[in-house]
C-alpha cells in the first residue's frame, strides 16, 4: 500500500500529524522549513517514529525555488504511484497555504483532508463552510469535499468534521498555588494589536493577578516563538509580578513535565490554552477588547471567544 502523506509548515502541525496518524504504519511527512530559526528547530526536534519518513524541503516566503521543490516532490511522489491501484491518501496542515492545496491536487482533486491549525481552524472551517454552502449546482459539484480532523469540537453544514479528543493528562503532582503561566500571542508581530495596546493589556491582566488572585505571587510569561523580544519585553517590563522564559518545545509539554502544576495557565486565546484545558489544567482567557482590534481581525477573535464561552472549565475575563 502506498503511505499515507502529510504536507506541513509549522511544530503545532506536524503535532496534530503525529496525533492523528499515530496507528499508521506507514506514513511520509513532508515538512516545509520556512528559515525562520525557531519554526524549523521545532519541526526537526519533534520529528520522531520509527516507521515515519521525513522530507525536510527549505523554502522561506517569497522564494520561488523552494515552494517549485515542494510541487516537483509531489509530482514525483505521485508519479511512482501512477501504475497503483490506489494512490497515498494526503493531508495538508493549513488550507489557507496554497502550495499544500496544489501539492494535494495531484493525488485527489475530489477530496482534500485538513489537520488541525491550533484555533485559526475555527474560523478556517467557518469561512469555508459558509463558502460552501453559498455555493450551488454545477460549481457545488466541481468542489472537492473538504474534511477536518481536529480536537475542536465544532459543527459545520458542508465541510466533513472528525473529531480527535484530546489525550486527557492525568496529574498526581501538588499544585504550586503561588505560580501562574501565561502563553504569548504574536499579536503584535500580526498587527492584530498594537504594540501599546498589547501593553496596556498585559498591565490590566496583571492588575487581575494582582487584585483577584493573590495567591499568585509570580506569572511566568512564556512568548510564542514568532514574538519579538523587544515587543514582548517592552509589555511586561516594569510589572513586578512577571518572569519571562522562553522555550525550546511547546508549553504543553513543558508543563505536563514540571514538578508542581502551576495555579493556572493563563492567554489572550491560544490553542495551547485550549489543549491544556483538554488535558485538565485550570486555564483563564483574558477576552481582548474589540476596540483594541484591528477591524479585519475583529470577527475572527470574537468568533474565538464565544468558542470559548460554551466551553465547560474555561474561565473568559473581560478586561
């Protein structure tokens, strides 16, 4: 049988690839490395199973030979499987990146099947589906049928969901009632905030910290990989509360190793909140308000919170 084969771009991809294909035994992971330091030591480091093939393709943004090396990899890959009766089954990390949908293309043009992208899926599959179902007839029939795979538990009318629940973690340890975490967001980096906005913001979640859990003596800021120090620095320097530390692997997994459970993980919205809360850590979100937005962004993030909002365990704070 030919392997089942997974394009991605991003750690939190190849992580849902690893998730939702860990009973296969034969599978080819093509990851993209986009040169920036810190995505590509993610992938590399993440990279495991014995049974798994990798192809690691460098192709920063902008560059026209890196993404023709991606495309030729899958029509080679496509063409040594021209005389099979069945071709790999593909999935694709990022329906927004169009070189997985044409590196997809080769293998199906009826079906495309998408993992999980952290919380950017949510209104991924919204957009898609109120896409879908605007449209009609013969345009409707050329569409290939979309499916995807993911922890999020959403609904939608025309884009197929399967639903992987999370593994739950189950924690013995004593709680240190006197540490919260809180996860970074690019969001200045994006131009979702600005840089004086996303200050004022982390003063005003301090302020929650400082008046509504006292407790908590310390809040370790953990940046998200594409945040810039001077950004991230600049928003919690002078908050007497806030410790910073970065990374080399994902928070997740760097708090299920700690000694002692922290009080709480704490974020604007992000899918490691999400992801700790599944696996049963105490989680806050801290709901940004809409005039600190920038207006294209606003509907995406309100649509996050009021996912937020119907889950079970996950405390929404207005600031």
């Amino acid at each position: 049988m030919p392997p089942e084969i997974v394009f991605i771009e991003s750690p939190l991809q190849l992580k849902s690839a690893l998730r939702m294909t860990s009973s296969s035994g034969n599978l080819l992971i093509v990851c993209r490395l986009n040169g920036e330091a810190e995505n590509d030591s993610r992938i590399k480091s993440s990279a495991c199973g014995a049974d798994i093939e990798y192809r690691f393709i460098v192709a920063p943004p902008g560059s026209a030979w890196g993404l023709m090396k991606l495309i030729v990899l899958a029509v080679y890959i496509r063409l040594r499987q021209v005389f099979s009766v069945k071709c790999s089954t593909v999935f694709i990390g990022d329906y927004r990146a169009f070189w997985m949908r044409i590196c997809a293309s080769f293998f199906s043009l009826r079906s495309i099947n998408i993992l999980d992208d952290g919380m950017a899926t949510i209104h991924v599959v919204s957009k898609l589906d109120e896409s879908l179902v605007k449209q009609g007839g013969l345009l409707r029939l050329l569409m290939p049928s979309v499916c995807f795979y993911t922890a999020f538990n959403i609904k939608a009318e025309k884009v197929d969901i399967v639903y992987l629940p999370v593994e739950r973690f189950t924690d013995d340890r004593d709680t240190d009632s006197s540490v919260a975490y809180f996860i970074g967001a690019p969001l200045v980096e994006k131009g979702i905030v600005t840089a004086q906005s996303y200050k004022s913001l982390m003063a005003d979640v301090a302020e929650y910290f400082y008046h509504k859990h006292r407790s908590i003596k310390k809040v370790v800021y953990v940046p998200h990989r594409a945040e810039l120090e001077e950004n991230y620095s600049a928003s919690v320097d002078g908050l007497n509360l806030f410790t910073v530390k970065s990374l080399n692997e994902d928070v997740e997994s760097y708090m299920q190793k700690l000694k002692m459970a922290p009080a709480c993980a704490a974020s604007f919205y992000s899918t490691a909140l999400f992801m700790l809360r599944e696996s049963g850590f105490d989680v806050i979100s801290f709901k940004i308000p809409l005039d600190f937005v920038a207006l294209k962004f606003s509907k995406d993030i309100d649509q996050v919170y009021d996912f937020y909002h119907v889950l079970n365990n996950v405390e929404v704070v207005e600031l």
